[in-house]
C-alpha cells in the first residue's frame, strides 16, 4: 500500500469511527464542542511549574477513550507531527530555567517541570481533539460552531477545507494507481514524472473541488449548511455539566 | 422541487458556446421543451450532450443567446429560481456525492430547501425505495460499486422532487435489473426529463422524443422511434 493510500484510509477510518453508534457518539454535538474547548482553556491556564495538579486533568483523556472506546494508540499517531514540535520548543528550558521549585517535596529544576508541563499540555490538547473529531462528524461540529455564533463565513470554510483533503486524497490516490499500474516494478514514483503528476494532481483537485461545489449548488446549497436538527436530551445537559465542573475543580479548586 | 409550474419549461434561442476561444461546442442551439415531455439527447462522444446541459442548469454563464427556464431568464441573479426546478444527474457520480454517508448525500437537497425533519425523512425513504437501495442507506458512498453510486447519485436527486430532471447517462454501469428498475422509475417521474446517453435502447424505453446533435447543431429533432429507426442517419452522425 502506498503512502497516500495510507492517509486515505486514515481519514475513512476516522469517519468509520464518527458513524459508529456508540452513545458518546449521539450526544449532542455543542456539549462535546463545549467541553472539548473548556478543557483545552483549562489546561492550557496551568502554572508551568503546577505539572502535580495538571496530571489530574488527563482524567478527561482517560474516561473518553476507554470508555468512549478510542484507541490511544490512534492519538498517539496523530501526534507524531505535534510531539517533535512542543519538545523541540521546551528543550531550552530547563537551561535557561534555573529556578529550583518543590515537587511532591523533591527539589527538581523549574527548567525541566516547564519542560515536561508544556509537553503535557500539549499531549492533551491533540488528545482532546481527536476524542472529539473521533466521536463526532465534521458537519456537526460545524453546527455545533453555528449554534455559538461562530461566523458563517468561517464555518463554511472549515467545511470545504475538510471536503476539499477529502477531495485532493482521493485525486492522489487515483493518479498515483494508475500511474503504478502502468509502471509495474518500479519503487516509487520515477523523478523525471513528478512534476507532471503533481501538476495534474493541482489542476485535478481544482476541478473536481469545482464539480463537488457545483453539485453542492445544483441542490440547493447557498452557503449555509443545513445538518439534521439535533434533539436534546437530559444526558445532553448533563454530560458537559459534570465535566466543567470537573474541570473547574481541578483548576481553581484543588489548585488552591 | 415542486412548485406546480406547468406548460413551456425550457426554451433555448440561438444559443452558442465554447470552452476556449475560435472552438466552438454549441452553435445555434434551438430548442423547447414543455411539462411531461421526455426528451432523449443522443450523439457521438465529445460532441456537446453534457455541455447542453450543464447550460440548462447555469453552469456556465458566458453563452451567447438566450435559456429560458422555468419563465425565469438564465443569469446570475435568477440562478437560485432556476435551480429550484432542476435536479441534475452528472456524468461521472464521484462528482455527485460528496456527503459520507448515502442517507445524507439524498438528505441535502431536501434540507437545503428548509423541509421538516419529517419531510426530509420521507423524501429520503421514498427516493431510496424508488431506485431500490434502501439497504444503502448507511452505507458509505466511498465504498459504494460504481452501479451503486450511479444509482445514489440519481436518488439524490428524485428526493428533491424537481420539475426537470436531467440525467446525463443514468443506465451507465448499471445491470440489466438495475436499468430496467431505472426505465420504470423515470415512467414514474412527472414533469420534464432530459436525458444524455449512448444507451439507444434505454432511449427508446424511456424518451418519446429524441434530438441528435452533430457538428455543434442539432440535426434531427422528433420522434423517437423515427429518429432511432432511421439506420441511415445515426451512421450519418456517428452513432
Ligand atoms: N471543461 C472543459 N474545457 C474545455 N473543453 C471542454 C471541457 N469540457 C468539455 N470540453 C470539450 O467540449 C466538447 C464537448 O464535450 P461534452 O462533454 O459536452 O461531450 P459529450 O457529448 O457529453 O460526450 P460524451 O458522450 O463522451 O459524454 C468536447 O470536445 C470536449 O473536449
Ligand atoms: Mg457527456
């Protein structure tokens, strides 16, 4: 399987996810958007020196996959882009840091706890939103989006940004297919046609993205998005309640 | 959608098109079409069929001549009128769904046009029934077989219950239970119809009238069964 074919299937195994009926799945989208952004806020608020009390927060992390029954080990991956990043912005800490603070009654570095707290809060971040994306569809985060007032403008470009990946993988994938079909035994994709191809990728996707919006038109599409309205019901409510609150105990209460 | 609008609902004047410069696809395009008529639109490939029709439904604006659909002038500002009429099968159904589930891939038109959640629901069981896949309802349209996605595409569109239907190739990639499914489906359909294919047989099950284009005009324009009958003038233009 080629590399592209790879992400294709990524991006339908995460959908395949988001269709699945499990009841984190069905619960309404604003609570799940709700405290998807509450908990990064949360976390992000933390003292660089408080990593004792920002462990407490990952209880979220914990409860959403196993029982919403994610794989960790797909938000791990997801991570591989962000991780090198975060350690690569918090490796100077702990020298130019040298601050001693007390940890659990140790006397540790203040450098290497900001280190690792930002690495953390970074871990829970894209851990965060995977639960979300993973349990809930594009089109009704976008909802969720339109119910707090986000711009429509801004909605609607997320969405056909989503729809737009979708469309460019799925060009990808065919051209390079049928180029591999064509040139059995070679490894990779010989040099001398990669410019073309890429080219004819662009110029594809372009199009394509024109038919797809056009289809969109042809049936009523006028820049407003229509999901299937969303009825609430009393886990709704108190789904997001008890996790703020949660939250908020964590980060002022037991904080201090 | 239905909007109960009846008698003359396309009507094409000395049109002409191209795509690029000294090239052109469509010259002088005649043409009227009124509620209840099916029309097939039959000639070789590459020569205009689904050009023709993407003008019928505002898809490209810089003709020469005039559209008329529906009593509203084709321009930019009536396009959202216009659209209201037609509901339009492409060519390739990859270009057709773009939604991951069936369900609501056929759900969107209906949505778009502010029906009730019940409504909807019942646009979307009706459609589904119509072309027989209500068992691909929660199917994802990317793992769809191409005759599946042909006929999700064409539901897409009944659930909007237009006034014009067109469909550029609808029995393409569909089996022989499928496409006989889809000649007594389209009987069923009130209201204009205006489909593209190679199909002379689907043709002949399905449209009374026929046009045949060639050389960018259309060269034939009546009965179906003179129009198919005639051996000698679908040699003539390439069929
Ligand atoms: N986007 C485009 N840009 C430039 N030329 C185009 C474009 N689309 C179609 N053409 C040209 O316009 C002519 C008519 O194409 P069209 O797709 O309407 O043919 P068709 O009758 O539907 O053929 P087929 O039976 O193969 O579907 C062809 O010569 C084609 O090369
Ligand atoms: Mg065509």
């Amino acid at each position: 399987m080629n590399s592209i074919e790879k992400k294709l299937l990524e991006l339908n195994k995460i959908e395949d996810i988001q269709q699945r009926s499990h009841w984190m799945n069905s619960l309404h989208p604003l609570g799940k958007l709700l405290i998807s952004v509450i908990y990064i806020l949360c976390v992000t608020s933390f003292d660089k020196y408080d990593i004792v009390h920002l462990i407490l927060m990952s209880v979220y992390i914990i409860f959403t996959f196993a029982i919403g029954e994610l794989s960790f080990k797909e938000g791990i991956y997801r991570m591989r882009l962000i991780l090198p990043l975060l350690i690569f912005v918090g490796i100077f800490n702990p020298f130019l840091d040298k601050n001693i603070v007390l940890i659990a009654g140790y006397e540790v570095r203040g450098g290497i706890v900001s280190m690792l707290t930002l690495v953390v809060k970074g871990v829970y971040t894209v851990l965060a939103v995977y639960a979300l994306i993973a349990t809930t569809p594009i089109d009704d985060i976008c909802y969720a989006l339109r119910i707090i007032k986000i711009p429509k403008i801004i909605v609607i470009v997320i969405m056909l940004i989503y729809r737009y990946i979708d469309v460019m993988s799925k060009e990808a994938d065919r051209i390079f297919t049928s180029y591999r079909l064509r040139a059995p035994g070679q490894k990779g994709i010989a040099y001398k046609y990669w410019g073309a191809l890429v080219g004819q990728w662009l110029l594809r996707s372009m199009d394509r993205a024109q038919i797809v919006y056009e289809s969109m038109t042809l049936r009523g599409f006028r820049g407003d998005f229509i999901p299937s309205k969303k009825s609430v019901r009393a886990l709704d409510v108190i789904y997001p309640i008890v996790w703020i609150a949660i939250f908020m105990i964590i980060r002022f209460a037991v904080t201090g | 959608m239905k909007t109960g609008v009846s008698g003359e609902l396309l009507n094409i004047s000395g049109l002409s098109f191209s795509y690029e410069k000294d090239k052109e696809v469509l010259k002088d395009i005649d043409l009227k079409a009124v509620d209840g008529e099916s029309i097939a639109l039959v000639g070789a490939n590459g020569i205009g069929k689904s050009t023709l029709m993407k003008l019928m439904v505002g898809l490209y604006l810089d003709f020469s001549g005039d559209i008329t659909v529906a009593g509203h002038k084709m321009c930019a500002a009536n396009l959202d009128h216009i659209r209201e009429h037609i509901g339009y099968v492409f060519q390739d159904s990859d270009s057709q769904l773009f939604l991951s589930t069936v369900e609501d891939d056929v759900a969107f038109g209906p949505r778009n046009y502010g029906l009730s959640e019940e409504e909807v629901e019942q646009r979307v069981a009706k459609a589904l029934g119509q072309v027989g896949i209500e068992n691909l309802r929660k199917s994802k349209t990317y793992k769809l077989s191409g005759g599946e996605k042909k006929l999700a595409s064409i539901a897409t569109i009944l659930s909007m219950e237009p006034d014009i239907v067109i469909m550029d190739e609808p029995s393409v990639a569909l089996d022989p239970r499928n496409r006989r499914n889809l000649i007594m489906v389209l009987k069923d359909i009130r209201g204009l119809k205006i489909i593209a294919s190679h199909d002379l047989d689907f043709v002949m099950n399905t449209c009374e009238r026929t046009i045949l284009l060639d050389d960018a005009t259309i060269v034939a324009d009546g009965a179906t069964k003179d129009i198919l009958g005639n051996e000698a003038l679908l040699q003539a233009h390439g069929l």
